[in-house]
C-alpha cells in the first residue's frame, strides 16, 4: 500500500470477514463515471489487508457508514444469501428537508434504475415497479431562516431511517417520493437547499449514513452487530444551535 494512501477504518474484522466505514463520496468500485486517478474502497481496502476482497452489498457514492466485505468466495456466497433472504437490518441517519411525523412508514413500489439514472430524471427506470418499504423515525427538528422558496423559514430533520427492502437508491427515492429529499443529493433532492447546507457547513456531501448493519455470521450464526458511529461531519452538523430533539441520540446529541 502506497505511504500517502489514507487508510479505510475498520470496524470489524475476522478470517472470514472485514467490514470498513466508508467515506462519503467513495466508489464502491471502479465505474464508467469514476475518475482516472479516483481511488476505490475495494482496492484501497486490498491494498490496505494485502489480500482479495469480496464484495457482498453496497452503498452509493456519496453514503458514508457501514460497509461488508467477505475474505473468500465461501464467505462471500454465504453472506449474499443473508443479504438475499432479507435476514439482515440495517439503520441509516439521514438529514431531510420538512418536518416528518414522529414514526412513520413509507411504502411505495420502485423500479429497477439503470447503474447510473439521468440527474434529476427517471428515465433510467427499467423494470416494473415492485414493494418497497422503508420505516422511519424523527430524531430531532431544526427550522432556520435561510430565504430559500416562499416563506420566511424552511424546515428540516434528522431521521433514523430503516429499508425493509433492497430496492436502488431506496431511500434517496422514497424520501423524495415523501417530499422530504435527502439534503446533498444531487440527483433526488433541490439544489439549493444542497448549496446552502454546503455553504453553512463548509461540507459537500450526500448526508446520508449507513449507521448499524446487523446480521448473523456466515460460519457461526451467531448475530453480529456493526455499527460506524456518526463521523465529525455530523457532529458539527447537529452542534448547530436550534435543533429540538425528539429522543437522545448517542453521539449527535449534545
């Protein structure tokens, strides 16, 4: 591994399995759209164990958190099955605009998109749709006074959110679908709400984390529990003053 390379933190890892938290605004792996000299978590994390890795899920670009790799193909079989049969949980923060319910579910069929939709269009839409279902809960309120759209103030939220379903970009799709986009997505949300939380914050990002992964072991079953704790990024996002807070949040609150 080169010297001058950043290392990925790791946050779990055994003879069969290594799970990073990645960065926001990392490739899982090479794409058409990547850079010639962008560095990739499958490669960096290679280089950085000197082994093979095997990918067994995702996340886009721009989310940061949580990310699964498997040591061997047995492994990695063993854990795209987990991932198959719907018998891992995942949990995402997410920061929206608007104020959502305190709880609430949205469940709203999706179709299968292309490896990379059109911005701010759905013609990468293949497939027809099918059941999708997210679960959400509000974390805390903020209402500032920004000039952006009719009124006087504009609201926003952070979210604990909980993808019952796999389907892509789900969470991203439902929290537009809802009128409540993911603050920093470029493709689903406004920008210039983007742009303000990028000027306030001195940030650029998708602010969307994968928080907690949970599922049982390849090999032993047992159950396993991987979480990325939120990262500087959304500490100084939740030090802003204003936010009214629904329940505790370990490491956001202050």
């Amino acid at each position: 591994m080169r010297p001058d390379m950043d290392l990925l933190p790791i946050l779990l890892h055994d003879e069969h399995l290594v799970a990073v938290d990645k960065p926001p605004g990392m490739l899982v792996h090479r794409t058409p759209l990547a850079g010639r000299d962008e560095r990739f978590v499958l490669q960096t994390l290679r280089d950085q164990l000197g082994r093979h890795v095997y990918p067994v899920h995702r996340l886009d670009r721009g989310t940061s958190g949580v990310l699964l790799f498997a040591l061997d193909a047995d492994t990695a079989h063993r854990l795209t099955g987990h991932f198959a049969a719907r018998e891992t949980h995942k949990r995402y923060l997410a920061l929206v605009r608007g104020w959502t319910d305190a709880a609430g579910r949205i469940d709203h069929p999706l179709s299968r998109l292309d490896e990379e939709p059109p911005p701010q269009t759905d013609r990468g839409v293949v497939t027809t749709p099918q059941p999708a279902l997210t679960r959400y809960e509000r974390l805390a309120t903020l209402e500032v006074e920004n000039g952006l759209g009719p009124h006087p103030t504009n609201r926003y939220a952070l979210l604990s959110l909980v993808p019952e379903t796999g389907r892509q970009h789900q969470l991203r799709r439902h929290l537009k679908h809802a009128s409540h986009p993911i603050i920093g997505d470029a493709t689903y949300g406004k920008g210039d709400h983007n742009r303000w939380w990028a000027r306030q914050l001195g940030i650029a990002r998708l602010w969307l984390h994968a928080q907690r992964l949970e599922l049982p072991h390849p090999w032993s079953g047992q159950p396993l529990r991987i979480e990325a704790p939120p990262d500087a990024h959304w500490r100084r996002l939740c030090a802003l003053p204003g936010w009214r807070w629904d329940r505790a949040e370990p490491g956001l609150t202050p």
